[in-house]
C-alpha cells in the first residue's frame, strides 16, 4: 500500500511536470504560426520577387540595325538573313565523330576545329557553340540533309548587317563588325545593350549614327533551374529596329561615278548648289565592307591594306591635294571684290615670269601673248595669275578662299576622318614654320600649288557656292526630318542673305557674274582647257575648271625633255583635277573629280565630268519628284 | 500482484482493437498520405525512387506499428533496458564499421535499408529512463547516485553520437532525456543550475566545435554573409516559404523545389516544400494535425494507469514535439542548420522506424492504459 500511495505521489509529479510542458508547447507552436505568418503573410511580396528572380532569367538579343537608304529610298545598308550553325553539346552523343562529319561537310580548317573543342570545355553544356557564323545555301542545304546523323547539331537563323553594293558606299557608310571591348564600354547605348555575336559600327556612318542605328535587343524571358538551365520561355518580347537614316545620294550617280574611277586612284563628289545635298561621294579604289561582318581573313585583309592605291583611305574627306588651277576662280574673284583687277586687265604671258632671280612657268611654253581675265581663265594662263596674285597677296586671297569653306571640314559631324586642309597665309606661316612670308610663295599660291591644301569636298563645296550666285551652304549627306526643296532652299538662301549679310560671300554679284562666264568659256570655248568635253545642248551644258596639280617640283631637264604621262613614274604624275557646275542657264549640281597621278586636269578629270552631267541632269527631275519624304516607305 | 497481471493481459483481440486510439490512428495515416504526396512532389511529379523508396517504408513500418500496438507495452517495460543496450551495441558497431558517407560515419547497412542507430536511440532513451523513474522511489530520485546514474544514461550514446559526428541528434536525444529527467521529478532547481553552467560553458563549448559547425552558427546569425554558399540553404529556404504566400502556389507547382533551388528537399527542407505549394494555409493545417498527434498522445499518457506509460508518452509527445519545433525553426531561420527531420515526413528509414515504433508502443499503452506495472 506503501507503495501504491509513492505511486500516486509520482503520477502527480509527472502529470504537474506534463502540464508545464504542454503550456509551453503551445507557446512555441504559437511562436512558429507567428513566423510562418510573417513569412508568407506579411512579406509575401518580397519573397515572391525574390522566387521568381531565381527562376526567371532574361536573354538578350542582338538588336536589329536600322536601313540606310539613298535618296530613292534604295536599301544601301539593310539587314540579311544569315544561316548559322550552332553546337549545343549536351544533346551530342559522340563529339569526335560530329566534329569529324562537320569538318568534311563544311570543310572546316583544323585551327577552326581546335577552337570548338576549346569553346567546348569553357562553356556549360547547353550553351550553344557557334560552327559557322554564315552558311552558304548549299551548306545550310547539305546540314539539312545530314541532320540525322548530326546529333545536337542546330542550324539557326539569324539576322546580319548586308550592304548590297559591296564597295559602293563604303567610304560613306563605313561598315559594322565586333566590337572590342573598349568600344563596348565607351557608349553607354552599346555598354547596355551588347550580347556576344553584335555587331557595332566601326568607321563612317556606321559608327557616328551608332546610336540611332543600333535598335533595342529582343528579350526572351526563361524559367531556369538552379545550374542556370532554360526550362522552358515564358515571354519573347520583340525589339525595335534602329531608326530608317536617309542619304542624299544616289546611287545611280554613285555607280557611275565608281565606274568612271575604277582602277584609278581618285575621288568624285557632287552636290546640290542650293540644298547642298550631297549627291556622290566616292573615293576610289574602295573594298567590299561585307568582308568585315564575319571576321576578315589575313589574306583578304593585307590585299586591301597593301594595295598601292591606297583603298583604306577615305579620298574625299581625308585626301588632300593642291588645288592646282582650280582655285583660280577664287583668286579672279577675289581680286575682282578687291577692286585689283577688272575684266579689262591684261597681262603679257610670255611663257615664264621672272621674280627676285627666280623663274616661275606658265604651262605653255611659248606663252599666251596678251590675256585678260576671261582667256587667262580659259586658258588657265599661269602667268595671268602670278601677277593678280602678287597684286592682290596672300592674305586678302585668304579671306575669300575661307569664305568658301577652303581650310574648314565641311561634314565634321559625320566622319571623324575627315581633314580641314588648309589655305595659307603670312600669319599662318609665322606661327607655323616660324618664317617670314615670301613673295614667290604668293604667286604660286596663285595657281593652287604651294602650301594650299584642300580636300575634294572642299573644292565641290567652293565651286557649288560660285555657282549659286555666292551664298553660303550647308553640305549634308542626311535627309533630316524637313527635307529643303528647291524653292525653300532659294528662298531662305536670299532670306539669309538678307538679315545675316556675313553669310553672303560677295559684295558685288557682278563678279561672281565674271568669274561664272570665265569658267563657262573654258569649257564651251575654243582654246578653252576643257572644251574637248563640252556638251553643246544647253540642258547639260556645264562650265567648269582644269587644273594640273604638282606632285613634285618639274627640274629644269624635265621640262626640256617634255614627257609623256607614260614616260613618268605613277608615283611623280601629277594628280589631274577638274570642277564643273551645270547646267549653264540654271544651275542645281556642281562636282569635283580628282584623279591621283592622273597627268592633266583636261585630259584625266573633264571628260568624266561630262558622263556625269548627263546623268544627273537625266536624274535631276526624278529627283525633284522624291523630295517628299513620306512618300517613301520601305 | 501476478493475479493482476493475468488479468491486464487477459484483453481479448477484439476488446484490444476497441481500445484503439483511432483518432490518433486517422492522424498518422493522413499524415503518412500527405508525406507520400510531397515526396511525390519532390520527385517532380512523377513516381520516383524517393516516393517508391518512402512508400514501400511506410508499407513496411505501418504495420509494424500495428504490430507493436498490440504487443503488450509490460515487455517494452521488460526489455527497456535490453533495448538500450543493444542499441548501444548498434552505435558502438557503425563508430567502427559504420558506412561512412559526408564526412560522418553513423550507418549500417541492412540490406531493405540503411540504418542509423542513433534515430533508434532517440526511442531507447526514453524507454530506459522510463522504466528507471518507473522503478525508482520518488525519495531516491534526488540522490547523487541516482543522478550520477541516468546523467550516464544520457551521456553514453551522447559521446558516440558526438564523435559520429552529428550535433543536431546528440543534442535531440539529449533534449528527449532530459524531458524524461524532468518528469521524472528532478529537482527544477538542478536544472537552473546546469542552465546556468552551460550558459557560462557556451562560449569554451564552441570552441570545440568543428569549423563547419560555426560557419552554420555564423550563418545563422547571419545568413547573407555567404548567400551563394553557406547561407543558400537558408536563403532559399525562406523565399520558397515567403513565396507560398496564404493559400500556396499549388500541388507540383512549387518552382523552386521544381527548379533546385532548395537543397535537401526530400529530407530536413521537406516542410519547404510543402510550404511553398500549400502556402499558410497548408502550414497552419500541417502545424495542427502534429498538434493533435502529440495531444493524443499526451492524453494516453493522462490516462495510463502505470507511471511507465505515462513517462513514455509524454517523454515520446515530447520528443515529437522537440523534432518538428527544432525542424521548422531551422528552415524558418530561427535556429541553426542542425540536421534534424520532419517525423514521418522527411525521407529517410531511420527516423521513421523509431517514429513508428514509438507510436505502436503509444497505441499499446492506450490498448493497455488501464494497467499497471509492477
């Protein structure tokens, strides 16, 4: 009995002990509802963000670029479907033997198979490795074919830049390829939206529109796994083209001008003399931009960089040339508004002026007898010159050739290669080479030798702003968002002219006259330099001037011998020129042709003028009728 | 004394099977369907090695527990202390020959599945020092003998435990015998008094530990210290949870289970995944059906006339208990990453063979409550 009652004490104190428990219990249990409502209650939100940034991961896709066009609304920079072939090597059964299928398949080169494996052991295995870049048809064909037997093999189509003119407009254009990673860090546009296998713009528009061009990625939203594996796509969300950029060109101009310098050395621009559209641009040799897209090979790329013509080098903007004769419409007109000179000035040209002991030559031996302005224009007599510009000096000359953009970019904005040139004069000469200014140094800066240094887009801009009558313009290769025509272009030049007279280039519009009917007379005159390549029917005729630019000093036994151009070494002709507006009666273009040692202006450079009026005269009306520029829709 | 014996023994079959809890019974059943289906959810929706793997224990160890239940709970008193020494026996073998598998070494293979003695030992505690307190006179229970005694008790299978190594259940058997201690009517003040010490002791007990033991205790305190390394389980852990939200993101639909993001998922981070699909709501029904299971368990002990059974009950409610609060604190980051499962939830055939014993031997004391035991 004893026991039994130590028994029931000791039931009490387990069931006292039990009771204690229990309560506390039920306190933490309370506790854990507590923390599980905050939890999935309270913070729900937060850690439902969180899930889901886990398991959605975005992909970026390269950003398709936006057209160029010319004026005619011709895609002259557009985008191609590309065939790609990608490895994803997960899903390959046996890597060797694909590798061996695709090297017979595609002939891949053995340095091309060693960089697969080694893609492969860097990347996760359900990364795709990219084979080729770009299939021919026949090859994206013959994959097809053989798919079965090339497991974890996917042919991909993809988008890719294409300038169907291949070399065309290169020199405008510019062309894209991968970007390194400087350039991917120095735009904060590209910075954001770069995925591997983009491609930016490396020179030329390409690369200063870069930013309007680049369009914005397409998105593809996955739910991955914890490794990062895409499950499955939840969202393809579309991106945006680049912007449409339209150019001023066209490219009927543009291939008749690569035509005319091909296998020469040389530039062709053209321009409207009222909205200053340029119409061509073209600097010759040029090379196919679409070499770049892929990766230019070694071979292809020392071809182009070796080529002694030089076709690396942007000719029109970054070539620079003595002006040669060219320039003496501007030395006319010059001493014209200073009053040196008028039309009835005359001048001896016995074939060579004599100045302080030194001998300075006309181009013709004999001499032109008594000139004035007009014939010494025409004739492009040398020693007119010497003495107008001894006349008139360097720096009065100056003022008026800086007036017409002579020594200033003309389209600095757009290309980041091109060069100012430069037109001298005393100060400049001081400040410079540190020495003083000599006399003889006017006179040969007469005839556009000596320090002027000009690019042809220069020249094509001097010559579009004589024969609008002398008023300033601005030269643009870029239709922007209200196009000029014809009628608002004049009117707002004589608008100008009239509340801001410093953008008016003379003070007398007689002069511009003289100098304007000079250059008519060498082309559509006997005697004149260029009229070999006149054309007689008013609706192209065109007025223009020669000019014979030095490459080197002529040494007195040269010009007793009196070579033929191909008796000279390419590298000591000289470089042929030639400016021209048209048509005559009522000008709209003016061009200028330079061909590098191409022996004289009259021979080389003035015949290819007159293929070129003919054409863009033809054009000139269809051209009127596109200026609207919503009529257009690619 | 015999004569009563007989009696208490005397139960027919079907007298035995009106004595069921069965309130307790439907409770485990429910909860042995719902660990089925989210081990099926683990497996992502299909029938899998771990679903087959934790049905077929559950086909094994359910009737088992039927079994036990009707095996009168006076030979559980008998062979306490046979029980506890053999597992004993058990630890000392796998500290030897155990399978070694990250870095620990606490299973044996037998063959149907892979043991681990010291899941057992969590039951053998209890069983032991209940029939000690059931035996000891409530004068003596306070002496430094008697102490001395069950302090080794506790503190044998403690050292295999340790050197095993694994804290997290060194620490739970510890808890589930000092619960019986406790019950048993030691002292309260001795139990401030080895509070307090080891309060003090804390700082020179971690310095024993191991450094992977403090990057958890580290983690803990802080777990975006390392969010990609140590602190992912926990971090992941809480976004799975926090994302349920009140009602879930639906059966099978749990992303980051589905997407492996949670670690561990069929075994201690279970409750995570169920969680993440059944949302508060689930959590909160989950929370009561263990609520039910350990008051059940806890009014058999209430009722059973022998002290044995009434340690044993409340000790194993207890234990439950301790097991589910220690798990769901740790994949709430309230505690620590102690390894330490979900009963009957968690994958794993150890944990629920001692569960499921405990619960047989549960059911037989309520089959047998009205007994005592000499």
């Amino acid at each position: 009995m004893i026991k039994e009652n130590f028994g029931i004490r000791k039931s009490d104190v387990i069931n006292r002990r039990m009771f204690i428990i229990g309560a506390a219990k039920i306190i933490i249990f309370t506790g854990i509802v507590a923390r599980l409502f905050s939890l999935q209650i309270n913070e729900n939100k937060k850690y439902l963000t969180l899930s889901d940034k886990n398991r959605i991961r975005e992909w970026k896709l390269p950003p398709t670029r936006g057209n160029i066009v010319d004026y005619f609304g011709n895609i002259i920079a557009g985008n191609l479907k590309v065939y790609q072939l990608h490895i994803i090597p997960e899903q390959v059964e046996n890597f060797n033997y694909l590798l061996l299928r695709l090297k017979t398949l595609l002939n891949l080169s053995e340095k091309k198979i060693q960089k697969i494996v080694n893609l492969k052991n860097k990347l996760k295995p359900w990364d795709s490795i990219i084979v080729s870049e770009n299939l021919s048809w026949s090859q994206f064909l013959k994959v097809n074919n053989y798919l079965y037997d090339l497991v974890g093999v996917k042919p991909v189509m993809t988008i890719s830049r294409n300038y169907p003119f291949s070399e065309m407009y290169t020199h405008v254009l510019g062309y894209v390829s991968q970007p390194n990673e400087e350039e991917i860090l120095e735009n904060e546009i590209v910075k954001e939206r770069f995925v591997p296998g983009m491609k930016i713009g490396k020179l030329g528009l390409e690369k200063t529109l870069e930013n309007q061009l680049i369009g914005t990625n397409a998105i593809q939203r996955y739910e991955v796994n914890a490794y990062g594996k895409r499950i499955n796509q939840l969202e393809y969300q579309k991106g945006l083209q680049g912007s449409k950029i339209r150019l001023t060109v066209d490219t009927e101009v543009q291939k008749l001008s690569a035509q005319l310098l091909s296998n020469k050395a040389g530039s062709i621009s053209v321009m409207d003399i009222y909205t200053g559209d340029i119409i061509a641009m073209y600097s010759s040799p040029s090379y196919d931009p679409n070499l770049f897209l892929f990766g230019i090979s070694q071979d292809e790329w020392q071809l182009i960089r070796n080529n002694p013509l030089k076709p690396l080098i942007n000719k029109t903007l970054s070539g620079l040339y003595s002006p040669g004769s060219t320039i003496k419409p501007i030395v006319a007109l010059s001493a014209l508004e200073n009053n040196i000179i008028n039309t009835n000035f005359k001048v001896k040209c016995t074939g060579k002026t004599e100045l302080y002991g030194q001998t300075f030559h006309c181009w013709k031996e004999k001499g032109h007898g008594w000139v004035s302005l007009k014939n010494a224009m025409k004739q492009s007599c040398d020693t007119y010159f010497y003495e107008v510009a001894r006349l008139l000096g360097v720096d009065r000359l100056n003022v008026t050739a800086k007036k017409f953009g002579l020594g200033e970019k003309v389209l600095g904005e757009y290309f980041d290669n091109e060069k100012r040139g430069l037109f001298p004069n005393t100060n400049w000469k001081k400040n410079n080479l540190g020495r003083g200014w000599v006399l003889g140094e006017t006179l040969i800066t007469g005839i556009g030798q000596g320090y002027t240094q000009t690019t042809p887009l220069q020249l094509c801009l001097m010559t579009a702003q004589i024969a609008n009558g002398g008023y300033k313009i601005k030269p643009k290769i870029i239709v922007n968002d209200d196009p000029l025509s014809l009628e608002d272009a004049k009117n707002s030049m004589e608008l100008q002219a009239l509340q801001k007279p410093n953008t008016r280039l003379f003070n007398n519009p007689k002069n511009i006259k003289i100098v304007q009917e000079a250059m008519f007379s060498s082309t559509n005159e006997q005697f004149g330099t260029s009229y070999r390549s006149r054309i007689d029917d008013p609706k192209y005729q065109f007025a223009g001037k020669t000019g014979t630019a030095q490459v080197k000093r002529i040494s007195k036994r040269e010009r007793e011998l009196d070579l033929k151009l191909e008796q000279i070494p390419y590298k000591d002709r000289d470089h042929a020129l030639y400016v021209a507006y048209g048509p005559y009666k009522n000008p709209r273009y003016a061009l200028s042709i330079i061909v590098e040692h191409g022996g004289s202006g009259s021979k080389a450079a003035a015949p290819m003028a007159k293929e070129l009026f003919k054409l863009i005269i033809d054009r000139d009306e269809l051209r009127d009728k596109q200026s609207n520029f919503e009529n257009i829709n690619i | 004394m015999f004569q009563r014996d007989r009696l208490n023994s005397e139960l027919s079959f079907f007298q035995k099977i009106k004595e069921i809890d069965y309130t307790l019974l439907i409770s485990i059943i429910i909860l042995s369907i719902i660990s089925l289906l989210v081990m099926y959810s683990t497996d992502g929706g299909e029938i899998l090695y771990h679903t087959k793997s934790h049905f077929s224990k559950l086909a094994v160890f359910f009737p088992m527990m039927i079994f036990i239940a009707f095996f009168n709970i006076r030979h559980w008193h008998t062979f306490a202390y046979v029980f506890y020494f053999l597992i004993i026996l058990l630890l000392f073998y796998v500290s030897f020959f155990g399978l070694k598998a990250s870095g620990s070494q606490r299973w044996m293979d037998l063959y149907l599945f892979v043991l681990q003695p010291s899941e057992l030992m969590k039951i053998g505690i209890i069983l032991c020092l209940a029939k000690y307190y059931h035996r000891v006179k409530i004068e003596n229970v306070n002496t430094l003998t008697s102490i001395i005694f069950v302090l080794s008790i506790i503190i044998i299978p403690i050292i295999f435990v340790i050197s095993q190594p694994d804290l997290g259940t060194s620490v739970l058997i510890a808890l589930s015998g000092l619960i019986v201690l406790w019950l048993g009517g030691v002292r309260v003040k001795y139990f401030v008094y080895s509070f307090i010490t080891f309060l003090i002791s804390l700082p020179f007990i971690i310095s024993f530990l191991k450094p992977y033991q403090k990057l958890r205790i580290l983690t803990f305190l802080d777990p975006d210290r390392d969010p990609l390394g140590a602190g992912y389980q926990i971090i992941q852990s809480k976004i799975a949870i926090g994302s349920g939200g009140l009602d879930g993101k639906g059966f099978l639909k749990g992303t980051q289970s589905y997407l492996d993001f949670l670690p561990e998922k069929h075994t201690d981070f279970i409750f995570t995944l169920f969680s993440e699909e059944f949302g508060f709501i689930g959590s909160v029904g989950l929370l009561i059906l263990y609520t039910i299971i350990i008051f059940r368990i806890i009014r058999i002990g209430a009722l059973s006339r022998s002290n044995f059974s009434k340690l044993f009950c409340f000790g194993f409610a207890f234990s439950i208990f301790i097991y589910i609060v220690v798990n769901l604190s740790m994949v709430l980051g309230l505690l620590p990453i102690v390894g330490s499962p979900l009963p009957i939830m968690s994958y794993g055939g150890s944990s629920m063979l001692a569960t499921m014993i405990g619960f047989g031997i549960v059911l037989s004391a309520k089959i047998n409550h009205k007994q005592t035991i000499a």
